[in-house]
C-alpha cells in the first residue's frame, strides 16, 4: 500500500487522476478504447494486478475501452451515486485504484455486461507468442 505522496510520484498525472482521484478521461481520447480483441493482458497501470484478458475486449461506441468480463477476484465492486445516478464503479482488488464502471448493456451474445474502463487506468501486455496473429487483427480493422 502506497501513500498519496509515493501514488503521486509514481502515476503520471492523468493517471492519478483517474486511479487515485476517480476521473473520468475523455471519451474517444484513451489509447486503447478502439483496439480491437487481442491475445494477451491488461494490467492495473498502478499495481500490475492482471485484471482483464484480452480476448475478452470489444469495441464499444462508448468511446472507453470494454471488457463483457474481468479475470475473477482482481476486481472489486462499489455503489456510486455520484452524479445524481445509480452505478457500479469498479476498481482493482490489489490496490483500490479506480478503473470505471460496469454496466448492464455489453454483448447479448456473451455475458451482457460491459466493464467500461479508463485506458490510463491499464496497460496492455500482448501475448508475444501470438503477436503475427495481434498485428493482422490490427491491420484488418484500421
Ligand atoms: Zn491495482
């Protein structure tokens, strides 16, 4: 557990913002909201914690990136009635560091649900073994 003043040295400001301060980045701003699903990791950008897969992502017109679901445990949930609404925020089990919401409107097909996530709040390790397969799933959507 770090203290506000090491979380502030380590975050670039952005991040802090986000993870530490519960932020929200502009919507169609983030790196990675329009990646397309891809083998490999995403990782809490704070602490590491492997939170999501990332074959699970999906193109969102939200404008965030989203997941239909999270690896089990990594994440914990709260009530958020900021904002005069009713939400579920999320944030990484390891370090409370907030990651955004989850919402009951993801993929009929899959789980329903869409974890809607700050691209500042993750970092996205690909899976090198599969990186050909990456970087032509890349190239067919662009
Ligand atoms: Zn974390």
């Amino acid at each position: 557990v770090k203290t506000d003043a090491e979380w502030r040295a380590a975050l670039t400001s952005k991040q802090y913002n986000v993870l530490r301060d519960k932020g929200t980045e502009r919507a169609f701003t983030g790196d990675t909201w329009d990646t397309p699903p891809q083998p490999g990791e995403y990782r809490c950008a704070a602490c590491d914690a492997l939170l999501f897969k990332g074959t699970d992502k999906f193109v969102s017109d939200c404008g965030w990136p989203a997941f239909d679901k999270a690896i089990k445990g990594s994440i914990h949930y709260h009530t958020d009635r900021t904002f005069g609404m009713s939400r579920t925020e999320v944030t990484c089990a390891r370090c409370e560091g907030h990651l955004g919401h989850v919402f009951e409107d993801g993929p009929k097909d899959t789980t329903g649900v869409r974890y809607c996530i700050n691209s500042v709040s993750i970092k996205f390790k690909p899976d090198t073994a599969s990186k050909d397969l990456a970087t032509e799933a890349i190239s067919e959507t662009k």
